[in-house]
C-alpha cells in the first residue's frame, strides 16, 4: 500500500482528503507548516507527499529545496492555485505532478499511485503551462524580480491585480486584513512600485492575472 504524507496548513481540508482517500493508502504523517513538512517526511520516508503550495514558513518550494536530495519520497502537488507560476515554480523544484483541490476522491487517489509509479500527473489545463514553459527556449527560466517574492506574497499580488479590495483577499486567504496590507506594502517595496494600480500593471505585462 501507498504511504502517504499530507502537507497542508489547514487541519479540516487534510481531515477531508483522508476521508476522501479512505483505505486506498496508508496515511503516514501530515504537517501544517514548512518545518514540521521536513521533520514528519524525513522521519516517515513515505511513497508520496501531498504538497500544498501555499504554507507557513516559505511554501511548498521550501519543502522541496530542503528535501530534494535526502528523500526518495516523490512530491505531488494539491493547491487551490491553478496560477501557471506556481505550477512551474513546484516543477522546477522537483514535484512530480500537480493537481487542483477540485479533483474528486477517486481521481486523487490514482494520481497518486500514477505518483508512486514514478510518472508525472498534472491536471490538464496544467499541464499546457508546463509544456509552455519548458518548450520555451526565448523565456528566461527566471524572473529575478518575481523571485523575491514569497508564495503567499505572489498570491496576493494577483489578488490585487484582479480587483480584489483587501477584505476580500482577507476573506479568500483566510488572513486578516491587516496581514494583507502588510503582504501589499512589502510587495510594492521589493519591486519598487508606487502603489496598487502600478501593482496592477506589473501583473499584467507578466501574465499573472
């Protein structure tokens, strides 16, 4: 049987994926922030680990830049974000697929089997970003500017560039509106903006939006 670990900050959403997945695999751990990621994966040497993008102490990109070479667990990521940066972002770290948190029981249990065999599963509007930018030989592989940016930072900024007031990406980050603004003015300080309309167009000219 498949052993599984769960990465996710949210207690009720992995309560609902292991539901979801019943006994079709051994759940072996969960963690809810980036060092407990690292410490419940090195200990339990699972199969695969559900990773979420998104997670305190510096995402799912984290956890895979640490983890990288001293675990043969392979990586599948479960995020709400369908947003083609982080996509590539988790690929070129390491992941073995991603997939959106639309994806039904059954679907995400064979995902991660495919996982566990050693292939590669995207979900399929996905995997058109990956292709894209792997095929891409005019595109830079990075963007130092978008880079100085945090996940959640990043998750913010498109937020913003969508129209979004800060109560309701408070609402949709489950964050306080305080720690919005506070995400918002350390974004305009790092690339050097004025405010949220320049904010606006920097997403734009970069296909964030």
């Amino acid at each position: 049987m498949t052993r599984v670990v769960l990465v996710d900050d949210h207690q009720m959403f992995r309560t609902g994926v292991k539901a979801e997945l019943g006994d079709a695999v051994e759940v072996a751990g969960e963690a809810g922030d980036v060092d407990e990621a690292v410490a419940v994966i090195s200990a339990t040497e699972p199969d695969v680990v559900l990773l979420d993008v998104h997670l305190p102490g510096g995402g799912g990109i984290e956890v895979l830049r640490r983890l990288q070479r001293v675990t043969s667990a392979r990586f599948l990521a479960l995020s709400v974000s369908d947003a083609a940066e982080d996509v590539i972002a988790v690929v070129r770290g390491g992941a073995r697929g991603y997939v959106t948190k639309t994806i039904s029981g059954p679907e995400l249990t064979a995902a991660i089997g495919r996982v566990a065999d050693g292939d590669a599963v995207f979900s399929p509007r996905l995997a058109g970003f990956v292709l894209d930018a792997f095929a891409a030989t005019d595109v830079p592989a990075i963007d130092p500017e978008l880079d100085r940016l945090t996940q959640r930072e990043r998750e913010v900024l498109r937020l913003i560039a969508r129209g979004y007031a800060y109560k309701e990406i408070a609402k949709e980050l489950f964050i306080s509106v305080k720690t919005v603004e506070t995400h918002v003015s350390s974004v305009l300080r790092k690339l050097q903006l004025s405010n949220r309309h320049e904010l606006s167009r920097w997403a734009a000219s970069r296909r964030l939006v």
